[in-house]
C-alpha cells in the first residue's frame, strides 16, 4: 500500500486571496482585453501581491481564477483588508483554507477600496478571458498530523534592546526590505545593512547614513515584484582593506543581455539575477565611490527563490584553498511551481544550487572569473556547470559558516523547512525530496516516504520543522559571544511568525532538536508580532563574528535590534 501524507502548504509569502501570474505568458489578446482598471490591478497585484498564486492550478496558495463569481465583491475586499477577521468570525471557507495551507495573510488595509477593486476587476477579465470555474474548497477543518519532531519549548529568553532604526525606503508596506548585516572588515565598529529596495546603508555609533545607492548605476535594476526581487546580498572580500572589493547580488528587468546561464526561449524569463563586484576607490571613504564590473548573469522563470545569498568562509586562512572563494546561493526561481521542474536538480544548471568561484580568477566560460580545481565537478563531462559545490535546493536562502563547516537554511514549499549541512557536491534532493520524504514535482502538497532502494541518495537535513511551527525559515549564526545561555547555540528563525528558535551544535550535528527561544523586552515577555507590529513580521537574523553580537532584524518597521542578555526560567 502506498501512503500519502496530506500537509500544510508555506513559504515566505503569506496571502490568500491576491494572485501571481507573472510566470504565465499572456496571449495577444489579454493585453489587448486588458484597460482601465484592470491595467491598474494587474499593476496592483504584481506589485503587492505576485508569486503565491496562480489563476488555473495551486501553487504556494489555492488558485485564484473565479473566485470573483465565488464571493461579493464587498466580502472580498472585507478580507483582504482583514484576513483574520473571517477566521475568527468561522468563516468555515477562510477556516479550511487556513488549516490546509497554514498562513493567515497580513491585513493590506494600506490599500484603498478602488485598488481592491482593480485587482478583482483584473482577477473578472482573467477568469473570464479563460474560462476559469472557481475552486470547490472542502470545509473539513480536522487537524493534521506532523512528519517532523515538534519545536520544544525551552525555559531560555533572550532580551533586547532598540538598536537603531533604518529609514523607510517606501510609503507601503514593508516599509523596509531590510535583508542583510556585515561589519566592516576593519572591525571599526560600523556595520552595513542592504535594503532590498537598493541601498546599503552604514551605521556607526547609532547613526544611519547611505554608503550606496545602486539604483543610479543599474539602468534595469528592479526591486518589485515578489519577496525574492532587488539587491539580494553583499559581502566584503576577505582582502577589502587592500584591493576595495565589495560583491552585490540584484535582479534587472530582462532586457536582451546575454545570460551565463539560460533556457528555452519558449520559457519566459520574468528576471535576471546578476553578481557584480564593486571597486572603492578610497577605502576611507564613508560613502562608495569606484567602479562596477559583471561576473555572472542567470535566467530566471520567476521573481521568486532567486540568488539571496553569498558569503567566503570566514574561517578559512590565508593559503588556504578555500580562502577568498566566493560561494553564491540561488534557488531554483520559481521553475518547480511553475511546471518547468526540469530545469533545477541538474548539473547542467544553475538553478537551486550553490557554487563556488574565484572571483579574481578568470578560467570561467565567460573569462570573468575562476574555477577552483578542487570544485567537486571540476572534471565533469561537457554541458556540467564546473561552479557547482552542492546542488538540489529550492532557495538556500541563507549561509553561515561554524568552524569551517557550512550551514544553509532552505526555505521549503508545503511541509518542511530545513538546515542543512553543506558537503561537496552533495545532492539535497529538491525537487524530489523535501525534508526526509519523496515529493512529486507533479504534486507539491504532498510527500511520500523514500523508497528503500534510493534512501541514501540525498543528503539529509540536519534540522527541520513542519509548518504546524512555522512557514519560512529564516536562516542564523552560531553564537560564540559572551553570553554563556546561549554559547555554541545556531540561532535562527521564521520569517513569517517571527519564532527563534535554536539547536545545541555543541552536542555535535547528529542532535537534531530544535528549540525555542522567547523574547523579553524591558523586563515583560513579547514576541516579534507585538514589537513589530506586523502580523508577517519578515524577520532577518544577523550576527557580528568581530564583537559577538548578535541583531535581530524586521521589515515592516525597519528596527534592528541588540540581543542583550539571556537567561533560563525553570518550566514546571
């Protein structure tokens, strides 16, 4: 008998009703039906609201096409505005939609009653334009079983402090993408925090100013839409001090430039994902000043999973080999979800893989930078991408070293959210395997166990939780500080519910417990949803390896804030 496990559907985007079909090409005759309002909408929701949804099949969230001949008008725009209101009123619809896929989305009471209406009008002209019948929802609100180990409630608090505000970058909702710290490499005290919007901001003594704005340099950058758009990530090279060299991940608007990595015409490429590598000129100067250069430009189907993270080992000496290696993670943009599952978990791709270069070396395809020869597939056959260090992922959305071993957190799609310890080319499975089951690329929402004859042929993660814990993971540090409550604990998260959790990587990586960490603030116990204010509190998770401190970031109010103290109550 073959067992099938129904589970909750999550990801870093959290809302019903409002749709993507950004990864869809239009017939010619959409655009032309398309006017007034429902230009504005599609405009709306692309901006707002892209890379949950779809009109015609589930994704991430239910499909969206007739729910417009399903609902009033008023009663949409009732929910959208306050989603939490239908739950707690029994909405038996709302209710079963929220067991089934495990998110509640924030309240887009920011939005005016025309705006709604203007995405509804866009939502009408699509179900109509192809005949799309609404989805028929069981109201069968039973409980559903777990496939991971439930987060264990620990007597450990951390307290924190207000550390510094950064500006807003928008008039809406987030009002800041807030996304990555670095210190600077000095160790001078300053600290750099990316925007996603496009600037990297300095900090030094509690004071916010701009070191770069990358909007005036990049003629096709683009910041919107979806979660996973703009200025992804930055580090410093590990001889900044000497040569000035700054590393940028963003996206651009696909506008004919040539890709190191691409794909069948007949695929849409909703972005490019472009690493470049930025000169100061003075490294002095509290503001950049220099000069830009292109390493790596990739196709992407979607504006979702792209290239959010790059980093070096921290850990690796000078002559070393892995020292000054730059290792660039990207997700495999959206391509699973929008049924072009073959173009990740391959070794002729780029697509949900983390590489490996030498970006001052120049034995690349394209000449702009280097191979190492201890790449795992250095010696592969023609057509294997010879970056690739590990493979199979669906967005390793953040990484961290701890004594030289590389973590990566993988934010999942309907059941599990992951840690993984990252080995040279290893396979981590996406997208036949997600957390230690099978999975259908043909059927996202559920898994399966792993057949008997293929369990050792993916790496297995070394932490997971399902999404009865949480909907996005969002990835950390192990502390080394000063604080002994928290010493050679991995801190991390969820983006989406704003939990911290921990695990004990001092008991060695065969421990895979995960606990939680709750939070104190002046002497009463809060969490990230009060302080933030926001029902999706977009939580960020940063650390200092040169003062041991440790940050803890949110994007709808663009605080950072200091873990001060720590400290264990007894629980009965």
């Amino acid at each position: 008998m073959t067992l099938t496990l129904r589970f909750l559907c999550g990801s870093a985007v959290i809302s019903f009703f409002l749709l993507n079909c950004a990864g869809r090409k239009q017939p010619a005759t959409a655009s032309a039906q398309l006017a007034g309002a429902d230009l504005k909408g599609k405009e709306l929701f692309t901006t707002h609201c892209v890379s949950c949804h779809a009109m015609e099949q589930e994704e991430i969230g239910p499909r969206l096409g007739g729910i417009t001949t399903l609902l009033s008008e008023q009663e949409l725009i009732a929910f959208v505005k306050n989603p939490n209101h239908a739950i707690e009123a029994g909405n038996a619809r709302a209710v079963s939609l929220s067991k089934r896929y495990k998110m509640i989305m924030p309240p887009f009471d920011f939005l005016k009653d025309d705006e709604i209406r203007s995405i509804l009008a866009y939502i009408a002209s699509e179900t109509k334009l192809h005949n799309i019948a609404p989805l028929e929802v069981k109201t069968d609100t039973a409980a559903v079983a777990r496939l991971a180990q439930p987060v264990i409630k620990s007597g450990l608090r951390i307290e924190l402090e207000d550390f510094v505000t950064i500006p807003a970058s928008s008039d809406k909702m987030p009002r800041t993408r807030i996304a990555n710290m670095r210190p600077h490499p000095s160790n001078d005290g300053s600290l750099y925090i990316s925007d996603q919007r496009g600037i990297i901001y300095k900090i030094r003594d509690r004071q916010v100013s701009t070191f770069l704005d990358l909007r005036p340099d990049l003629a096709d950058f683009v910041n919107e839409p979806g979660l996973g758009t703009g200025l992804g990530s930055f580090v410093f090279h590990p001889e900044y001090l000497n040569n000035g060299l700054i590393y940028i991940t963003h996206t651009e608007a696909p506008k004919g430039k040539p890709a190191d990595y691409s794909y069948n015409d007949s695929i849409e490429v909703a972005v490019q994902w472009v690493v470049s590598e930025w000169k100061m000129d003075d490294v002095t100067s509290p503001a950049f000043k220099g000069s830009r250069r292109e390493l790596l430009r990739i196709n992407v189907p979607s504006t979702v999973h792209g290239t959010q993270d790059i980093g070096f080992n921290p850990d690796a000496a000078k002559g070393e080999k892995d020292y000054g290696m730059l290792y660039i993670g990207t997700g495999d943009g959206g391509s699973t979800i929008g049924k072009h599952p073959e173009l990740c978990h391959s070794m002729q791709s780029l697509l949900g893989t983390i590489i490996r270069i030498d970006p001052l070396g120049n034995n690349s395809k394209n000449g702009r930078y280097g191979i190492p020869a201890d790449n795992p597939f250095v010696n592969a056959d023609a057509g294997v991408y010879k970056e690739i260090y590990a493979y199979g992922f669906r967005n390793p959305h953040r990484l961290a070293w701890h004594k030289g071993t590389l973590l990566s957190t993988e934010v999942g799609e309907s059941n599990f959210e992951e840690v993984n310890v990252i080995v040279k080319g290893g396979d981590y499975g996406w997208n036949v395997r997600e957390g230690n089951y099978a999975i259908s690329s043909k059927d996202l929402k559920n898994v399966y166990p792993v057949p008997e004859t293929d369990a050792g042929s993916f790496e297995k993660p070394y932490l997971q939780y399902d999404h009865i814990d949480g909907n996005a993971i969002s990835g950390g540090y192990v502390y080394e500080g000063p604080i002994a409550a928290l010493k050679d604990k991995y801190i991390f998260g969820d983006i989406v519910k704003g939990r911290i959790f921990y695990a004990n990587v001092d008991r060695g990586l065969t421990d895979h417990s995960i606990y939680e960490l709750l939070i104190t603030q002046d002497g009463r116990e809060t969490d990230l949803v009060k302080m933030s204010g926001s029902k999706r509190v977009d939580v960020r998770i940063e650390y200092n390896r040169f003062t041991k401190e440790m940050y803890l970031m949110t994007k709808s109010d663009g605080k950072v804030r200091r873990v001060r103290n720590a400290f264990t109550i007894n629980q009965h």
